[in-house]
C-alpha cells in the first residue's frame, strides 16, 4: 500500500527500495511480526553498515545501507497492509534515522581522519536536507485525497495514541522527536511556511526533490563507498545543499496559490 493514491504517485529516487520492501512484507504480513520490530531490524542493519565501515569492508557496509532502506520502506509498508497505523512506529522511524545518520558519518570521519566541524556540517546538510524533502512530501500527502496523514506537517501537539499503543510511550517519543528535529523543522518551516497553502505539488517537482530523501542519500553514500570515494562523502554532502534554494525557489515563483 502507498502513502499516495495512485493518481498522485510520482518518480520518488529515494524509494527505490519499495519493491523489496513490498516482497518482504508479503512474505510476514501473515506472521506475528510487527511493524516495529521491523524498524528495530533497519536499525541493527544500519549498526552493521557502522561496523563494517569502522573495519574498512567499505562494499558491506554500503550494501547494508540499502537493506537498511529497504527496511526502512517495509516497516510502514507492514504497518498499511496491516491497517495498524502507529505513532510509536513514526516517531522510532524518525528517531532512529537521525542517530544512525550521525553515527555513519562520525564512522567516516574516524577512518578518514576528516575535520570534526565539517562532519558536523555535513550531518547538519543531510538533515536539512532530507527535512526539506519530507515536509513538502507530508504536505502533499495532507493536500491530495486519499494520502497517508500519520506524519504531521508540523509536530506541535502530542498526538492521541492508536488503541494498541501506550499513550505514555508516544510522549516519550513525541518530545524526543522534537528534541532531535524541532531545530531542522522550524528552519524548513521559516524558509518556506506558505507551502501548505499551495496547490497540490506537480509530479516533476516532486520526483525532483527527493534526491534529498534519505533513500537517495544513503544510496550515494553506498556507491561513494563501494567505489573507493569514501573521503568525499563528507564534502560531497555539504556541496549538495546547492539544490536547497533552488527547489524552495521554484516551489516559490511557479507552485504558489491555489
């Protein structure tokens, strides 16, 4: 099942794990396997990426890293299959994927001996990054009938847990989500608070700003250690940011009333 209605699907780069993901999913939606235990699985994944960089196996990690997102995809594909939607599963998702970014990268800075502000930096672009992405994504998925709308466009109220969750859970979650993201989405929100008011997002735009969904991300990161390039990853990801105004320019100038 899609976050999106068929009508409103588009080239998303960074979902390039979906059909592995749909394939894991038909195999255990018949199981006892959950969806959150799914997301714990994409986090074990993307410790091994962490090891296997640490001790130079540069080829396993990187396909580690597309387990990971394939994972990644499959625990809310699970979650939709089984109409078990889930709060305590979108914060972990999130929650998780902001540590294990930090971690690959402090893994590339340790082996390339690389300077600790610029690894700073580059893990500040990726999240700003893949902030822009998901908050035009969300935002789509508000505006068009039939979207997915687990995922707030702003997290500023603690949602009201599903029946099979512990409301006590989702706060923890909730104010450690915001902890860690509250800083990337209000960034993203001041450069371009009027997105929610536009008309639904063209296909084009969308299939071209999610080269900055972590999928995306974590596959460049992949080819970058898999050929050999592991000391351009950090620099290559702050020259990346060059795409930022450019995609809140043009969602600005030709995508801006309804």
């Amino acid at each position: 099942m899609s976050k999106l209605s068929s009508d409103e699907k588009f080239v998303d780069v960074s979902d390039y794990g979906r059909p592995f993901a749909r394939a894991f999913v038909n195999r255990v939606q018949h199981t006892s396997i959950t969806p959150v235990q799914v997301t714990y699985l994409f986090g074990i994944s993307g410790l091994i990426a962490i090891y296997c960089i640490l001790n130079s196996y540069y080829f396993t990690a990187g396909l580690f890293l597309i387990i990971k997102s394939i994972l990644d995809a499959a625990d809310g594909e699970l979650a939709r299959t089984k109409n078990r939607p889930s709060y305590t599963g979108r914060y972990l998702d999130s929650i998780f994927d902001i540590f294990l970014n930090f971690l690959f990268l402090a893994a590339i800075w340790y082996v390339t001996d690389s300077s600790i502000w610029i690894t700073l930096l580059a893990f500040i672009s990726i999240q700003v990054q893949g902030t822009l992405y998901n908050y035009y994504y969300v935002i789509l998925r508000h505006n068009t009938e039939g979207g997915e709308r687990t995922s707030k466009i702003i997290e500023n109220e603690r949602p009201k847990a599903f029946p099979r969750e512990n409301q006590s859970t989702v706060d923890f979650l909730y104010d450690t989500y915001n902890i860690l993201y509250g800083a990337f989405d209000k960034l993203i929100f001041k450069l371009d608070k009027n997105a929610s008011d536009a008309p639904a997002f063209p296909k084009w735009f969308m299939s071209m700003i999610s080269i900055y969904g972590l999928g995306f991300q974590l596959l460049l990161i992949s080819v970058l250690l898999s050929i050999g390039l592991i000391k351009f990853i950090i620099p290559f990801f702050i020259g990346y940011n060059v795409f930022l105004l450019v995609f809140i320019g043009i969602r600005k100038s030709f995508l801006n009333s309804k």
